[in-house]
C-alpha cells in the first residue's frame, strides 16, 4: 500500500475493529472508515457470545487457532489491564463423565501443553470437587488462566482507539454493495466476518472456481443458533468458575458448558441448531431468503445427510426446557428446571465447505481486492488482536 491509501472495514464487530486499530498502529498515514449497518458497535456476534477468553486448549497443532488464540489471549490481558477492563481468571474445568471420554480428555490435555498452555493439572473425582463443589465427573483437567470478560466493552474500547487516531467510524451505514467499486472507494476492503456478508460475499457459494467447470467450491456461511439457559441468582452458587464438557470432535463446537459472566450470572449453553435468520435470536425468526441460501448449499445438504441424529437432539434441546436441563444435569446432578429462568441466543456465522465438512480453523481469503475473514468462530473474539496482525501482516 502506498500514499493515499484508504481502507474500508466492513463490519464494527470484535474483529473489524480489531483491525482497523492495527492497520492504523503499523500504517498511521492510512485512512481507515469502519462502517457498520446496526447503530451501535458489537451489535451480533460479539455481542452474544459466551464471554470466555479461551487459553488455546482444544485446536490442533499448528493450526491458526492454536497460534492467534495464544497470542491472543495474552494480548487480550494486556489491553484489558490498560483499559481498565475487567477481565476475571475464574479457571475453567473440563469434565469427563464417562470412562469413554477419558481419552479424548487425554488427548485435549496433550494439545494444551503442546500449545504452551500454562497452569494445567489433571484432576481425580475428589479435585474436580475442590474447584466445584457439585459437579460430577469421573476425571477433569483444569485451566487455571482461562477467563471471562465482556467482549462488548473491549470492542467499544477498540472503537474509541479508531475514532482517537483518526479513524472514521460510520454506525447505522450499510457498507457499499461492492465494497470494491461503489461510490466510496476504498482501496483495500477489509471484510470482517459477519453472518450476513455484504455484496457478492453474501451469497453462499463464493469462493474460487473449480478447474473444470467452473463451479464455485465455497465455503458458505451457515448459521448456527446457539441457546443460553441463565441460571436463577439464587441458584448461581453452585457453580465456581468455568464447566465444559469434553468435545464431540466430530463438531468445531465446544458443547454445552456452564460458563459464569462477569456481572456473577451464570448461563448454561450454548447448543447448536440450523437458525432459520442470520441475525435471528428467537427461534420464530424467519428469513425465507435466508434459509433458502442455506438449504440450496450442497454443503449443508451432506451435513444434514451426515449429523441428522445430532441435529434432533439439539433441536429437542432447544424446544423443550426439560431436555436442555437433562444434557446439563449430567454435570451437576442437582440442576432441575426450576433452576433456570432466562433464556437468550447467538447466531455464529459458521463457514461450512461444499463437501460438508464444517471449517474449523480460522480463514482468511483474499477475493480480488477484498481481504475477508470468512471463517472466525470462537475462540475468535480471544483472539482478536491477534488475529488483527495476522490479517494486516498479509495485507500491508
Ligand atoms: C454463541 C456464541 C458463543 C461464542 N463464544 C465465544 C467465546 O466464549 N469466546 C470467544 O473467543 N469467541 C466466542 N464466540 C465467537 C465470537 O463471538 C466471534 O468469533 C466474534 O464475535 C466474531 O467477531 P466479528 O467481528 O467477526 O463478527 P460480528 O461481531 O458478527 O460483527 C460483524 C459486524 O458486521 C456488520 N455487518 C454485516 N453486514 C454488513 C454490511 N453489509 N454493512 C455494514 N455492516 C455489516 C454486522 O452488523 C456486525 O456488527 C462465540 C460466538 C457465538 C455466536
């Protein structure tokens, strides 16, 4: 990039803003413009998410995720230390409740200490006891340093950062068609990931075209709601810190965890089911375009063919309270459904390749002038900073 150079980001979530600070930390004779639709920043996925800053345990090797999330995660400190943000290391138990899953605690356990994650201790019935009083398991692993935060209020900081180094941020503004020949112009888009990308980024099967017959390969983007269950006040007590199961690793996602917040409530999710809107938080939410996309996307079709099973319990979860409960009660016995009172959502723009298979890493693409973040599922909010150098290291 040279002289004049202007950068439009698309998207003032998590990771938008994340980069525009960057680019104007390493670029400052750059003039950044985020624009985003909704009149305030943080407005989606950020905005829903569990609020856990991840320490990297669960990715494989050399994967983005185990790189961004660790440098993240310490970046993530840092800047929260400096802002005054408060950022709680509650520590999070991940419990095993049948012999079967054992080993594949086992195996989360060797690719935590091979990211470098610090403080882990294996731990026997009795010491997952000493964390959390009633939770069962018949043997857990502990993360001490992973955190809860609230991932809105670090994302209004970035914001402040943006707008203080004179960057321009455009709430309420729906970004150009065509990022890349509207009117406004700039000249290295950046497309920050989002359920319901903009122009030719929306539609699902964007992507390179196949040798040979030109068909486009994807990945799309699905999206997949995830359900809370908030537990009453007076029920929060009974759990500490951080509880998740040991994952389906059939699955990018992490699995109904309890997870505590740093205003001291305590939700039980998230789940995963089909959403019927990108930005739908209630089931009865509907875009008939919406779900039209996802169904046409042969990706998705395989998937259905593949997981239907998964799919029903997860959809039984979702309509029936009891059922939520019961998949939550395998962890702590003593939940009933009269311990939870509230309910409410995320959306994840996950992207889902044309054979099916779910992206779980991270992805970056360029597409002709435009760098999009086509695939940032969690621990993506973590690893915003990081991810943010990452990006603008390729773009500059
Ligand atoms: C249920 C759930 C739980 C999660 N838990 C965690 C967790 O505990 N820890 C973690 O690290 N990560 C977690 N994640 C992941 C994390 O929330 C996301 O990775 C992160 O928020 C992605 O940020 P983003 O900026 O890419 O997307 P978003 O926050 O969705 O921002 C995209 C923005 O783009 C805007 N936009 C879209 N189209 C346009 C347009 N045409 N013009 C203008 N603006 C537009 C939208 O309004 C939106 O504000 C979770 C996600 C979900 C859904």
């Amino acid at each position: 990039m040279t002289g004049e150079t202007r950068v439009g980001v698309v998207g003032a979530g998590i990771i938008g803003l994340a980069v525009a600070r960057q680019l104007q930390r390493t670029r400052p004779d750059v003039e950044v413009t985020v624009f985003d639709k909704e009149p305030s920043v943080g407005s989606h996925q950020t905005g829903h998410n569990s609020g856990v800053a991840h320490a990297g345990l669960y990715y494989p090797r050399d994967s983005l995720k185990a790189r961004l999330c660790r440098r993240g995660i310490g970046l993530l400190k840092e800047y929260c230390a400096d802002r005054g943000i408060p950022y709680v290391e509650c520590g999070k138990t991940v419990v095993a409740v049948t012999e079967e899953e054992v080993p594949r605690l086992r195996d989360i356990e060797e690719r935590a200490r091979h990211n470098g994650v610090p403080g882990l201790r294996r731990l026997s019935p009795e010491e997952i006891r000493e964390h959390e009083p009633h939770i069962h398991g018949v043997a857990g692993l502990h993360s001490p340093s992973t955190a809860i935060v609230d991932f809105v209020a670090v994302t209004r900081a970035y914001a402040d950062d943006v707008v203080a180094a004179g960057g321009t941020l455009l709430l309420g503004t729906r970004s150009p068609r065509s990022p890349a020949t509207a009117t406004w112009s700039a000249s290295w888009p950046v497309n920050a990931g989002h359920l319901r990308p903009p122009g030719r980024l929306r539609r699902p099967a964007v992507g390179p075209r196949g040798p040979a017959g030109g068909r486009r390969r994807g990945p799309a983007i699905v999206p997949f709601r995830g359900e809370y269950l908030t537990m009453r006040p007076d029920r929060a007590h009974l759990v500490n810190g951080l509880v998740y199961p040991v994952p389906d690793p059939r699955y990018p996602f992490l699995g109904v965890h309890f997870t505590r917040r740093v205003d001291g409530t305590v939700d039980i999710g998230p789940n995963a089911v089909l959403s019927t809107a990108r930005e739908g938080y209630r089931r009865s939410d509907l875009v008939v375009r919406d779900l039209a996309e996802t169904l046409a996307w042969p990706g998705f079709r395989r998937l259905a063919r593949q997981h239907w099973r998964m799919g029903v319990t997860e959809m039984r979860g979702s309509l029936s309270r009891r059922a939520f409960v019961a998949g939550a009660r395998r962890y702590l016995p003593e939940l009933t459904a009269a311990d939870v009172d509230g309910r409410h959502a995320g959306v994840r723009a996950q992207a889902l390749d044309r054979d099916g298979t779910l992206v779980d890493d991270f992805r970056i693409s360029r597409l002709g002038p435009v760098t999009a973040v086509r695939n940032a599922p969690s621990p993506a909010a973590t690893s915003s900073l990081a991810i943010a150098e990452h990006l603008c290291e390729g773009l500059l």
